[in-house]
C-alpha cells in the first residue's frame, strides 16, 4: 500500500516521522512542499485541519504529527507493550511539545520587541525549565526514556536539531541529551538518509493535572486520560483506529489551545477581540470538521464510544464555562454525543454530585 508523507523542505515536525520511516525500512514518498510559495490554496483545501504534515496510505488520511510518528512505529519494537511505559512516553512526547509550543510563539510573533523578550526567556528559562527535566529523565533511564529506543526518542532529537538550526541554542549542559541525538542520527537507516538529505538551510515541566498509582507518576492530561482508559472497550486493539483517534484528541486540543489563550489574556480589550474570534471563527472551524467526522462514523470518531469522545465531552463543558455560551450549539452530533456521555453509567452519577466553581476574569 503506498505511502506519502507531505509536509515543507525543512525538518520541524515532520523530521522524526522521516526518521521512523527511514529506520523501520518503510518505502514511503517524501513529498516536500515549498514554504516560500505556501499555501497552495488548493492542496491546503484537502487538510483535514488546513495544517501539515500529512500522512497518506492508500485511501486513509492522517494528519497531527504526534499521530503519524507512532502510528508508522508501530510493530517495530518502538512502542512497548506495557501500558504504564506506554503511558510514560504519551506524557513525555507531549511534555517535548508543550516546550515546541513556547518555541513557535516565538517564531510566530511579529512585534519585535515582543518577540525579543519572548527569545530572552527562552534561553534564560524555557531551554533549561524543559531540559535539565529531559536529561533528568534520560539519566534515570539508561539514556532512554523508559530504558530502550522507543519512538519518542525520535521525536525529541527532531525538535533539538530544529531548535539547534532556528535558535542556535548550545545543548552542552545536556550530555545525555546531546548522547541521544548522535545515538538516533547515527541509526541504520537514519545516518544513510542524512548523508543524502544534507544539511537543512539555517532559517532567519511545574502543571496540572498529575496521575500517582503507588510510587509512579505521570503528568499531561492525555496520557494521563489514555492509560486510564487502558484494559476497556475505549482504546481500539487496531493500529489505524488507535492513530485516528490520537490524530482526533490532538486537534481537539489545537481548539483548546485557543480557549487557553483567550483565558490567560490579561487585557480585558484584547481578551473581548480573542472571544471574537473564537465565537466567528475558531469554533466553526473545528467544530463542523469534528461533526463531519462523527457524521462519518455513526455519531462516534472510529464508529463506536473510545476516550477520545470523553475528552471532547470534558473540553466542550470547559469552553461552554470560560465562554459563556454553548458552543455545541450548531452541531447536532457534537450536541447528541455530549449528552451521550453525560448520560452515561457513573459519569451521570458523578456529575449530579460534582459543582463548578463560577468563572470569572
């Protein structure tokens, strides 16, 4: 079945999905947009969520990058069959992306004198905050994050060499981190796809919630979420079914990302034209996708009640609080399916006897 990658001529996100690629000896056509020329209106209409990279085998489309990189690891001997290091990875792979997250606001911002302050932090605080609790972590393990090469591994030397080529940020302060990118640059299959790439132009941890069972702990929310949900029916046994639904919880949180954007806004005028913009804009943009896909799929995201419906349920209640309004509203399956949750054996139960707290700025 023929495979297709999309994503621009730059390593970025797309990067440890190449490298996966490359060291499971997986065929697969790198196709390489030009960003100078981005977007190609058209091409950009086949998105699922108007963003690449872009996975494609055979008649299945997947998009989130996170998604793609651990579904082509599957059956590789990258993804354990534990499920608490399943879960380990899932928290640490998003802990790499909520540091890619500060790097992009970043780059994305365009007064300079914010964007200055924004690089200052980024190397006096950012860098270390995440990387001193990496190398932590690659030390207690072995030089891996759960004792062995899994797919995150991947993931994280593809954002260092990207922070390495946009920043020019020194890493010697993180032996075991540097250790980690000669160790996956230099795996078969790997070294022989650098040496024919060449080297890319030079472009111009402390939250909530946390997950304890005994003595192991566990951050971020989605990990958090999917081992919980672990030994039911709600994780599918399929391969693709378990990538659609990771590809599906991370553009819910792309939504969500706006909603924390417009509640960490201190200045009520600039909060009032966020709340805008989500109202006329955001919500529509996600949520007619998110009912298309229901639509789909018989009013669930892979035909049948997984984690990946609670998740949307919990994030909507959240919306509807912050924002004051219902922001389902226009959805018929969106709405039908909150309700279904809600309404279902414990979670109707837990919600009569739970209170919110009145949100106000």
């Amino acid at each position: 079945m023929a495979k297709k990658l999309h994503y621009f001529n730059i390593n970025a996100l797309a990067e440890p999905i190449r490298y996966i690629l490359h060291y499971t000896k997986q065929e697969f056509e790198d196709i390489r947009h030009d960003i100078a020329t981005w977007p190609d209106v058209e091409f950009k209409k086949t998105l699922p969520f108007g963003k690449m990279p872009l996975y494609v085998e055979g008649d299945k489309v997947l998009n989130q990058s996170l998604a793609i990189a651990k579904y082509v690891a599957r059956d590789s001997g990258l993804i354990p069959a534990d499920a608490w290091q399943q879960a380990v990875l899932d928290s640490t792979v998003l802990n790499i992306y909520d540091y890619w997250n500060s790097i992009m606001k970043y780059f994305q911002e365009k007064d300079e004198v914010k964007k200055e302050a924004l690089k200052k932090v980024l190397f006096e605080e950012t860098v270390d905050f995440f990387f001193s609790r990496f190398e932590k972590q690659l030390v207690e393990n072995g030089g891996y994050f759960i004792g062995s090469l899994s797919w995150v591994e991947f993931v994280l030397v593809g954002i260092v060499e990207y922070t390495i080529l946009r920043l020019g940020v020194d890493f010697e302060k993180y032996p075991k981190v540097k250790d980690l990118v000669d160790k996956v640059t230099n795996l078969p299959g790997v070294k022989e796809y650098i040496a024919a790439r060449g080297p890319y132009p030079t472009l111009p941890f402390g939250q909530l919630p946390i997950y304890v069972e005994g003595d192991k702990v566990l951050n971020q929310s989605l990990a958090i979420t999917k081992y919980v949900a672990r030994d039911t029916d709600l994780i599918p046994a399929d391969a693709w079914q378990q990538a659609v639904l990771d590809s599906a919880v991370l553009n819910i949180y792309d939504y969500w990302k706006s909603i924390g954007n417009f509640v960490h806004e201190s200045d009520p005028v600039k909060r009032q034209a966020l709340q805008k913009v989500i109202e006329e804009e955001t919500i529509d943009f996600y949520f007619s996708r998110f009912e298309k896909h229901l639509e789909e799929n018989g009013g669930y995201f892979i035909g049948k009640l997984s984690w990946a419906e609670f998740v949307l349920c919990a994030l909507i209640e959240g919306s509807n609080v912050f924002l004051g309004i219902e922001v389902e509203k226009n959805y018929p399956l969106v709405k039908e399916l909150v309700e279904k949750v809600k309404n279902l054996p414990g979670v109707k139960e837990y919600i009569a006897t739970r209170s919110f707290a009145k949100f106000e700025f």
